[in-house]
C-alpha cells in the first residue's frame, strides 16, 4: 500500500509514521500493492485522533478513531479496517460464488472526488455512480462509517439515497420525476 501521511494540529514524527506503517502492513495480504490511501493524525484537546482512508477499486474504506494516546487509535483504527475489508470481500464472494478467490483489483474504479468551495456552499462532491442493490449501498455506508450514501439502483437506474434512521434501521429515499 502507499499511504499519505499528514498532521492536523501536531506535527508527524517519524516514530508514529513508523508505527502506523508496520500495522498497516498487517492488511497488504488483502491488497495489490499499488493501492493508495491516506493516513491524517490529529489532536482536538485531549484527544489524539486518527483518520484512515483506503482507495479501493470500487469502493472506499475509512475508520476514524481516538483516544487518549495515538497509538491506542492506530490499534483501533486498524482493527476497524480489518472488519471492514473482511465484510466486504465476504460480500463479494457471496455475489459471485464461483470459488475463486476474490481480489480488490476484479472492482471498477470509482471517478476521483473534486472539491469546489462557493460562498455558502462549503463542500462539493462528486462520484461515479456504480448500479447496486440497495443491500449494496447499506454495506457500502457502513464501510464508510456514514448515515447515508447516494447510489444508483440497478433494477431502475433511478439515483437514490440509503441512510440510517434513529431507530438502528435504514431508510431509502427514492426520487419520483
């Protein structure tokens, strides 16, 4: 993996750069090895806080944690990957069930995010639409770690949006024209 390393608030050593190299490094069996991703440490307070983001063909996964002590966030950070990458090759395996293993690089490519700032409108996203189930787009929102995330379905090529309702369940909005 190539990971990019920043620091938000705190400067990045090379100690906590080598630390979190060596943990991620558990997780290069899942991947090729020109997979990208970016790593940025931060501190608000007491709090010590680590944001993983990994580029995946196809799809993104990300963990975001903190702690008192950084090296405790990288553990947990680390271990959140992992369940994440795991769910998500088993979900893989179970759709296409042929036997063979599966690898990161049978995934399409999502288009790159681009940011445009505007006066009141703070952020702006723009993404690939890959058809899914909406099965698909709730594993994929968990594996964000987000309350909602817009795909389009594969049955009515309609864009829609699946999130999280207060109640633990999952709501699913879809656009009538």
């Amino acid at each position: 993996m190539i990971m990019k390393y920043a620091g938000k608030n705190m400067e990045v050593t090379n100690a906590l750069r080598e630390v979190t190299e060596k943990k991620l490094s558990k997780l290069d069996k899942y991947f090729q090895k020109d997979i990208e991703g970016n790593v940025t440490f931060s501190t608000q307070k007491n709090r010590k806080i680590i944001e993983v983001t990994i580029n995946l063909p196809g799809t993104i996964i990300r963990a975001e944690e903190s702690s008192d002590d950084m090296y405790a966030s990288i553990d947990r950070a680390i271990d959140v990957l992992e369940r994440q990458i795991r769910k998500y090759k088993t979900r893989l395996q179970k759709r296409y069930q042929n036997g063979e293993t599966i690898r990161f690089e049978n995934v399409m490519p999502l288009n790159k995010d681009y940011d445009v700032e505007r006066a009141k409108l703070v952020k702006r996203k723009r993404f690939g639409l890959k058809p899914m189930s909406s099965d698909e787009a709730i594993l994929q929102m968990e594996l964000l770690r987000h309350n909602f995330f817009v795909f389009m379905d594969s049955e009515t090529e309609d864009v829609n949006v699946v999130y999280k309702r207060k109640d633990g369940d999952y709501g699913l909005i879809e656009p009538e024209i």
